[in-house]
C-alpha cells in the first residue's frame, strides 16, 4: 500500500512538472508571435523606406 502512495505522489509530481513545462513554453512561443511581430512591423518600414528612397532617384 506504501507503494501505491509513493507511485501516486511521484506521478503528481512529475504531472506538476509536465504543466509547469508546458506553461513556460507557452510563454516562450507568446513572447516569439510577439518578436515575429514586431520584426514584421520593422521590415514593413524598412520596405516602405527603400522605396521611398528608390522614388527619390
């Protein structure tokens, strides 16, 4: 019966560490959407910039 608790506590713990894995790659991938983002945004006024700058001649 020991035995069972002891399986039964270390599966809890190891299922606590599965969620807290998956939460922080969960926050990882939000904090990547928004660096993707905001390259997006930089290479958007990068392009409108060069041609700008490409009308200019």
């Amino acid at each position: 019966m020991a035995e069972e608790v002891n399986l039964s506590d270390r599966l809890s713990g190891i299922l606590e560490e599965i969620k807290d894995v998956m939460e922080q790659r969960r926050q990882r991938i939000e904090e990547l959407r928004q660096e993707i983002s905001s390259i997006e945004r930089d290479n958007d006024d990068l392009e409108k910039t060069i041609s700008e700058l490409l009308n200019g001649f």
